[in-house]
C-alpha cells in the first residue's frame, strides 16, 4: 500500500488538545502520529482532501508544513515490528497489527480495569469499535456468556478475530456499520470510540441494551461528558460511575 506522510507543527499548551487534533486526523483517514509526521494510505489522501483541508482551516494550533509521498515500504510489517505482542493481565495476549486497543492507552485501559472489577459473567456483551478486540477478549475470558465484537473496519475485524484465536476465545467478530444491523439485544455494551460517534449511536444503543443493562463509554474527555450524559438522558440511559485515567473519562450508564 502506498502512503503519504504529513509534516505538521504543532503548538498546542495541553496534551489533551493535541489529542483531539490527533483523532480529528485518525477521523479523517490517517492511520499512524508519530511526533509531528502523520501518516495516510495514498487512497484515503485523495478522497478526503476537503476533510484534510478543513481540519487545519479550523486549528489555528496546528499547521500543515507539508505533504509528500513515502517511498514503498511495507508499512503493516514495519509498525508491527515496532509493536510486539502486548502481554496484558489474566494471560491475554495482543497482536495490535494497525488496529486501534492493544491495552496500552488510557481509555482502553480504564475499561480493562472496569471489566475486572464488575461482574460480567454470563452476561451477553456488545464491544462496538471492537478494533484489537482487545475488551471483548476479556469480557469473555472474565465469564461473559456471549460476546459479539463489530468493527467497520475490515483490516480490525481480522485482526479481532486472528487475536480471539491467539487466546482460544470463543468470539463472534463481524463487520458491521450499525449496531441496529445485529437485531440483538445485550446486558452489557462496550463503546471505547471518538466522542462523535458516540453520540452519533446513542439510540442504537439503547435500542440494543436490555432493561437494567449497562452501557460503558469512552474514549473522551470530561468537557465532553455534559453532552453524552444529555443525550443518553434522552434515552433513559442514566449515569452511575465516571471512571478517570489521565484527562480521559469512562462513564457507566445504567438503563
């Protein structure tokens, strides 16, 4: 796959600003940040100029310096060499390919912690954003009856179900742009994503949630919280528990 890579200058004051600069661009179809270069497959470059251009247009903190092509590597071989096999608690094991959860970041791991210490078995677990597959592994090595993971990544589903093989979990992982296309309902949600997106999926979510089920969101920041928390009132999802890693927020909403 050919890439182009991004030189960026960035002057952001927070950590955290510069991370919501940085999933804008993940948004946008940018798939690697490494310091100030951020890589995109060439494809994705050329389709989403006008969403490119509009990200720096609006982020008077950051500026494109500069775009240009990549000599032809192989980029999935080259970041996995970079990234070896994560090896988290309860012997679960993680090959993170280019997909998002190896364990390591704030929010994948402030849901880990959550799953390990609530009582998730036999219940039946939806992890939407599934991307490693990381969330649903535990959820059913932790005792989950069922867990079906769904991504609308093709490369993350792959990588989901080649890491639920790794640890001998038996994992439904699909590909699938709506939670509302799996016609199920579900005791427990896991939704670690972009705060959009969240939002975006609240009433599907609550459509999929069995009464007295709980949802987990992440993957935001607590300035976002007032507005998920609103939104989720609209559906009678209330909050019980507001987890905290860093500047990144877990909420757990109760229906």
């Amino acid at each position: 796959m050919k890439y182009h890579v991004a030189h960026i200058e960035l002057r952001f004051d927070e950590e955290w600003q510069k991370d919501v600069f940085v999933q804008s661009l993940f948004d946008a179809g940018f798939d690697t940040f490494d310091g100030t270069d951020a890589y995109i497959p060439t494809e994705l470059l050329e389709a989403n100029q006008a969403d490119i251009k509009a990200i720096f247009a609006n982020e008077e903190k950051a500026t494109l310096v500069g775009i240009e092509a990549c000599p032809d590597e192989n980029w999935n071989a080259t970041w996995e060499a970079e990234h070896p096999v994560q090896e988290l608690p309860l012997g679960i094991r993680i090959i993170p390919h280019c997909a998002f959860g190896a364990g390591y970041h704030e929010t994948t791991s402030m849901m880990i912690e959550a799953l390990m210490a609530n009582d998730v078995q036999g219940k039946r677990v939806l992890d939407h954003g599934t991307g490693t597959g990381v969330l649903a592994i535990f959820a059913k090595r932790l005792g989950a009856a069922e867990v079906l993971a769904l991504d609308i990544d093709d490369k993350s589903v792959d990588n989901a179900r080649e890491n639920a093989a790794l640890n001998n979990e038996n994992i439904e992982v699909e590909l699938c742009k709506s939670v509302l296309e799996t016609d199920r309902t579900f005791d427990l949600i896991l939704a670690n994503i972009h705060r959009n997106i969240l939002l975006a999926n609240m009433s599907a979510y609550a459509h999929s949630l069995e009464k007295g089920g709980e949802l987990w969101l992440s993957g935001f920041y607590e300035s976002d919280i007032e507005a998920l928390t609103h939104e989720a009132a609209l559906y009678n999802l209330q909050p019980i528990q507001i987890l905290s890693n860093s500047d990144w927020r877990l909420i757990r909403l109760l229906r």
